[in-house]
C-alpha cells in the first residue's frame, strides 16, 4: 500500500468513529507529507499526536512516546490512551462541574 492510501485510510478510518475521535476534543488538524499530526485534549492525555504509516501498520507519537497499531485497532488504542478511564461514565460527569 502507497503512503496517500494508508493516510487516506487512516481518514476513513477517523469519520468512521466520529464520536469517539471527537470526544478527544480533537483540534488542528494538519495532513502533512507523510502523517497526519492534531492536537487533543482528552481526559488522560493533552497535547499533540502524530500517526504515521511504518508499512506494516501505523506509528503513534504522543509526547515522543512511540506506540504501534494497526488500521483495525488503532482508534480503540488511542481511544484507551487519550480518553477512556477505568471510571469513565462518572469521569466524564466531573469533568464538567
């Protein structure tokens, strides 16, 4: 797979899970030449996140922490990295008090 098709996918695979990806708070997007590049601000994680194609799967640097994923899992492993807590439902009810 070419480098526009594993990015293009990677979109697909973003808009396929809208709520999810926009409970991150996801903000300033950038399609760079080879990753996509945001910024976030979820309930464990803030700041800015960089994917990018490694020809078997993705790379995922979040504050030069470098994490792997394929297309499959890789909105439920950032999921679980910038959003998800083990209390979430009562997390996300003190979050906006």
């Amino acid at each position: 797979m070419n480098l526009a098709k594993e990015l293009k996918a990677l979109m697909v695979r973003f808009l396929d899970n809208e709520i999810t990806t926009l409970s991150w708070g996801l903000t300033d997007i950038q399609i760079l030449e080879g990753s996509i590049k945001f910024k976030v601000n979820g309930l464990k994680y803030k700041g800015a996140v960089e994917i990018y194609p490694d020809g078997i799967g993705y790379k995922v640097n979040m504050n030069n922490r470098i994490l792997s994923s394929n297309l499959e899992d890789i909105i439920s492993m950032l999921d679980n990295e910038i959003e998800h807590t083990n209390n979430y439902p009562s997390d996300i009810l003190n979050s906006v008090r």
